[in-house]
C-alpha cells in the first residue's frame, strides 16, 4: 500500500484532470431515463451539492461506462447514481469499475415488468464484493438524498477518513 505522500497513478493521469469536477455524478443508460431522474438533480441543486448527468449504456456504450466510473474519483466525483430500467446492468457496471459509492435506482419503462420489479432486482442482487446500494423504484429523490448523507459523513473519498494505514 502506497504511503500517504506517495501517488498510487503516474503523475500525468492526474495532470490530465486539473480542474475538479462536480461531487455527485448521475448515470442513466438512455435518453427515456431523463425525466425520471430529474428530481435527483433538483434535489441536489436544492442542497447545494454539484452535479453532472451522463447518458451511457451498459450495454451499448460498455467501455465508455466503465471508462467514466474508472476516472469518476479522480475527476472530483465521490458518489455515483445509476439509473436503470429492464434488465438495469447500468449500477453494477459502474460499482465493477469504481471503488465510489454507487447508488442504483430502479426506473419504469412501458417494457417494464410489474412495475419495475425487473429493474429492482437486477440492482439488489450483486454479487458478493460489488455492492450496489439500491432505492425504491422511480426513487432519484431518495437517491439524491443518500448521496448527500454519505458526501456529509465524509463518506465516497478513496483514501480518505477513516481509511486504515499501516505505518511501518
């Protein structure tokens, strides 16, 4: 384990990300989604909290999804929410790629099943070691929310409070 002072990634890749980004980043795997997301966003903007919305598909655009949550810290990010409907791979994608927090939220489709029940499930059954917390379905607000519970309790920084360092 590197030492505190000492910089795990070559000094260019953290050059390339000079300004930091916005705290909180929302995925949603198609434009459909935006809609049902939004109250994410104005939850946030109410807090104060920055934010920035991407359109990526797990399935369509895989590499630039794990691209995206591979350099999410780096550029600032310290919580992520996914939003995702059907077979809802979008959070565990992001969660396969990243050491952040990531918070997914089951949304509706006209393709839905019993009303999002198939979203719900494919964000709560993780498999072990890629844990993926999950809000109700349709639930951006509640996601907005837990997201600024953990930024408050220091929570989402790699390396941060309450990372254990051994000294020797």
């Amino acid at each position: 384990m590197p030492r505190p002072e000492e910089s795990p990634l070559p000094l260019p890749v953290l050059e390339e990300f000079e300004e930091a980004g916005p705290l909180v980043g929302i995925l949603i795997g198609s434009e459909s989604d935006r809609e049902a997301i939004e109250p994410a966003g104005v939850e946030l903007d109410d807090r104060g909290i920055s934010w920035e919305l991407r359109v990526l598909s797990a399935h369509r655009d895989p590499r630039g999804v794990a691209e995206y949550a591979s350099t999410a810290a780096l550029r600032g990010v310290r919580v992520i929410i996914a939003g995702a409907g059907m077979a809802a791979a979008l959070p565990g994608v992001v969660a396969a790629y990243t050491d952040l927090p990531v918070i997914g939220v089951p949304l509706t489709s006209s393709k839905s099943v019993m009303g999002g029940l198939d979203a719900l499930l494919s964000i709560v059954q993780m498999p072990p070691g890629v844990p993926v917390a999950c809000v109700s379905v349709n639930g951006a607000r509640n996601a907005a929310i837990l997201a600024a519970k953990i930024l408050g309790q220091g929570g989402g920084y790699p390396g941060g409070p309450g990372r254990s360092v051994q000294q020797s």
